[in-house]
C-alpha cells in the first residue's frame, strides 16, 4: 500500500480513474485511532483508485488480512499487516498489497460510512460492514 501503484486497502478494497477522483481532502480529516477503534473486529470492503477490489478484517488485537483482485482481473490475492496508529494515519506494512512496503496514510470519514487512507491521487476506501 505505501506506493498504491497496483491497489486499493487496506484489499483493500482495494476503484475509480484518477482524472475523475474526488480529491482526498473531500472528506473530513479524522485521528487514525479513532478509525483504528471503529474497525477493530469487523470486516470491511476495500475498493481503490486503481480499480483493486476485495474484503478484509481487522482484529480486536490490529492485525488486518486481506484478500483482493487487482483491476485486471488476475486471481484473487491475499496479504497481512499490523495496523500502528500515528495521529491521524494509520500505518501499515504490507508484504505485497499495493506493491508491498511500509507506509502511513492519512484518514478521511467519507459519506456513507466510508473511510478513505490515502491522499492525492492514490487512495482507498474503506467500507465496514
């Protein structure tokens, strides 16, 4: 997830073309450990500006699985990480979701229930079930 090239989630999931994307910044800005409490023990769908798609889960204890397709329709995918809390991100490290790597992402509460990491052009949305 840290460079969102091949995503969408935390999976996940992990999505919408970047030239017609509503900015990040739509929504309002929101403590990742608030978000990191709303989500501990639930599942969640995840969808991404590169089209991943897929679902997950956060434990009560923060650790999330993943499972996701990339846009081009490839099989499905699955991935894990520790989800760590800094201010207002939430930071993860992925083995290989989005490219794999470490990294921490803003939060924004979306419309709907939806919470979206990420900033810019490269995001994902996050929808608890």
């Amino acid at each position: 997830m840290p460079r969102l090239q091949s995503c969408v989630v935390m999976g996940v999931a992990a999505a919408m073309v970047c030239a017609n994307a509503v900015p990040a910044s739509a929504g309002r800005q929101v403590h990742g450990g608030d978000v990191a409490r709303v989500l501990a023990g639930k599942a969640f769908q995840i969808e991404c500006v590169d089209g991943t798609q897929g679902r997950g889960q956060i434990s009560q204890q923060g650790a999330i699985s993943v499972s996701y397709r990339r846009a081009s329709n490839a099989p499905e995918e699955r991935d894990h990480a520790n989800v760590k809390v800094q201010g207002v991100e939430i930071c993860l490290s992925w083995k290989q979701f989005g490219g794999g790597g470490a990294g921490c992402y803003p939060v924004f509460e979306e419309p709907h229930g939806r919470f979206r990491l990420g900033g810019g052009p490269l995001w994902c949305d996050i929808s608890p079930k």
